[in-house]
C-alpha cells in the first residue's frame, strides 16, 4: 500500500516517539509503550520491528516466570549499531566526537589550526579529520546517522551560516556549504548536517544525554564560559534559538552601563566582565592563571573573585528570565577550579534570599572539553528523533528520514 506524505510523517513521528521513550525509560515493553504513548499493540509491535531492524532498539532476554508464562520483552535503545558524529569549531582548536545513541563516546579527535584566522583552510582541515574519525575501529560496522556542527558566534541554523565569531574573526562564513564541498563524493556527503550556536549544543548534550534528560519540563540553561560567554536555553523538549538564532547571547547582556569595553562595541557586557579578557592579563594563558590562583597572587585572586561576582548576577538574571529547573555552567573557564562557581552562587543565594525565594540548582557540567561536540552529537539525535521540527536544508527539498541508508564504515 502506498502512504501519502503525512501519512509517511505521523508513523516516522511514532517511531521516534517510540525512540524517545525509551531514551527516558529504557526497559519498557511493546505494552508499556502502547499505553503510554496510546497507539494500539499491533502499530507498535511494527514499529518496533522496523526500528530493531534499523538498529534503533534492541531486545533484552524474555524471563520464563513458571506457570505464568513469559514476561513482556524489555526494549533499550541500542549502543552497538549506530553513530553520531560531533564537532566543535572552536576558538583554539576544533573537537571532534564520535557517540553512541545514548552519549558514551566511542572516539575522539582534537585539531590545531594551523592559522585560525583562515576560515576556509581550517573548515577544510576539520572535514578531513571528521572523515578519518569514521574509520575508527570503533565505529567500524556502525552506521552514522549525521553530522552536528557547534560554532563560537551567531549562527543561521536554516542557512548553516555562521554571522560572526568575535573571537575569531570570522564573518559570514558559510559552514555547512563548505563541508559540504570538502565531503562531495565522500561517505559524508549525504548525511544530515547540522549547524548551531556552541552554547546550544551543549545544553542539548545535558539535555539528550545527561541527568537533566530525566529532569521533566522544567527549563534548562547551560551557560558557557570561556573567550565569550554563551547560553544554551531548552523549554519544554524545544532548543530555543530566538527569531534569527541569537536567543542565548548573554555574552552580551550588560551587567555594568559604564562597564569595560566588550568586543560587541557596547560596555559592560557579561563578556567584559566575566570572559577570558577579564581574567587573563596581556600575554597570559589559561594554564598560567590557574598557576597564579594555586599561589594565591593577589591580583589574579582579585579578577577571579570580580568574574565569581558577575557570573553570580549572571546566574540571577538568567533565573528570573527563564525559572529554571537548573542552570549548568561549564565551558574552559571551569578548569580554574571551583572557587568561580562558588563565588557565583554565594551572588545567586544573597539575590534569593533578599526575594524570600528558593534558587535553582545550580552544577558545574561533567562533560569537560567535550561538552560541545558531545552536544553536537546530542543535536543528531534530538534532530532526528523529532520529525517535525526537521527543516529542509537549501536546496535539498523536504528532510531526509531513514529511508536512504546512512553511512556505514568499513
């Protein structure tokens, strides 16, 4: 029988429903999921058939219970079929992760850029090292499902255009066009490519992966700080990117109107006060820093202990504007240790005990360096697993679904 387009949509939009489920609540079974998601027994015992087939599912050992019979088959999302692939394009370097459905990283590579202020040469490296990555032995016999890309700057999510990256100078760079190019021919090629903000990405890896996967419809902020800072901002399942993708910019929220001088041209912006040109002094690096806060050098404890007081008004200004379920910080600026945090919740707690009121949890992410390829990876599966949210790339008409074959390494 033939299935119109919508037709085609509602089951691929009950497949992943079915997916979903079970990244929430593994060990359910056919029944259990009927029940729960109201589709009748015989629609999901297809469904399910198909998505074992495709390596989505896997079924656990049924337990023969004596006079009753065998139990109903518990249903897992499975770990050894299939493959996300990760990027992070970042300031230094560009990270690279390959995952499991279910976030445990298989392989990981890390690139330095030869020279970061030349685009195009550094998209090209980055293309090349994410084709070798696919030839890890521990992908191999794996299918990749796509490719999720985070960027440091404003991005065109539906044009894979990323507008600017202050912090690498780079301007109106068309990402997905130039992997694209660099993939022609490649088993990349065809496979979904996706394109968002750094932050973003790393608040759908807590999101999709992490412990605030099980934490309900809550809002969940991820705040990343480094050269800039970020939010990542997910409400009720939905990553939100604002009307022209730049929702999370708090980078750029002015916490002092006669501040420091921000990149962005305006004073006082939380990068000024919180980013790595608030703490580093001319010349220094990251490592040194930390060597200076370990010896307790008074004036390296002074920039810590400011950056620790705005992040805190940070913090406060992103819970009164979106109440959180919590707030995870992370980013290369965690690496000076804890005391930054720290001080930023001693800020948040004066700011809700003043208003009578209970603070949002407040963690540090467990993700480290990987947060953002990891995120990237995350933003594979949420995208997929949500069929309406899917958008055409240029060019390419309606969104892929599963029906052409991804990539599957040797």
């Amino acid at each position: 029988m033939l299935m119109t387009g919508d037709q085609q949509l509602v089951k691929q939009m009950n497949r992943m429903a079915l997916v979903r489920m079970l990244c929430r609540e593994p060990a359910l079974s056919r029944a259990d999921l009927a029940v729960r998601l109201g589709l009748t027994k015989s629609t999901v015992g297809m469904l399910v058939r198909e998505l074992v087939e495709e390596g989505w599912l896997s079924e656990a050992e049924s337990v023969t219970t004596g006079g009753l019979g065998r139990r109903p088959t518990p249903l897992h999302v499975d770990d050894t079929r299939l493959a996300l692939l990760g990027i992070d394009v970042g300031v230094d370097e560009a990270r690279l992760v390959a995952t499991t459905l279910t976030g445990e990283i298989l392989a990981t590579a890390t690139l330095a850029y030869a020279d970061p202020t030349r685009a195009a040469d550094c998209l090209a490296a980055v293309a090349a090292e994410a084709l070798q990555l696919t030839r890890d032995r521990a992908l191999r016999g794996r299918r990749v499902l796509g490719v999720g890309v985070g960027l440091h700057g404003g991005v065109d999510e539906s044009l894979r255009l990323l507008h600017f990256a202050p912090n690498l100078g780079w301007r109106n760079v068309p990402v997905g066009q130039w992997l694209r190019q660099s993939w022609q021919g490649t088993a990349l090629a065809d496979l979904p490519l996706l394109v968002q903000n750094e932050a973003d990405m790393a608040v759908l890896a807590e999101h999709e992966f992490g412990p605030a996967s099980n934490a309900g419809s809550g809002p969940l902020v991820y705040v990343s700080l480094g050269w800039g800072v970020g939010a990542g901002v997910v409400v009720r399942d939905t990553l939100l990117t604002g009307a022209r993708g730049f929702a999370g910019e708090v980078g750029h929220m002015v916490l002092q109107s006669r501040g420091p001088l921000c990149s962005c041209g305006r004073r006082g912006c939380a990068e000024a006060l919180i980013g790595f040109r608030a703490l580093l002094t001319r010349d220094q690096t990251l490592a040194q820093l930390t060597e200076a806060i370990d010896a307790a050098e008074p004036t390296a404890l002074w920039r810590l202990q400011d950056a620790g007081r705005h992040l805190g008004i940070l913090l406060n200004n992103l819970w009164v504007a979106f109440d959180p379920v919590r707030i995870i910080v992370g980013g290369p600026a965690m690496r000076l240790g804890p005391t930054l945090l720290e001080l930023a919740q001693q800020v948040l707690r004066a700011h809700a005990s003043s208003a009578q009121l209970t603070p949002p949890m407040v963690q540090a992410s467990s993700l480290g360096a990987d947060a953002v390829a990891t995120g990237a990876a995350a933003y594979v599966r949420y995208h997929l697993t949500r069929p309406m949210a899917q958008a055409p790339e240029p060019g390419l008409g309606a969104p892929s679904t599963l029906s052409s074959p991804p990539l599957t390494t040797a």
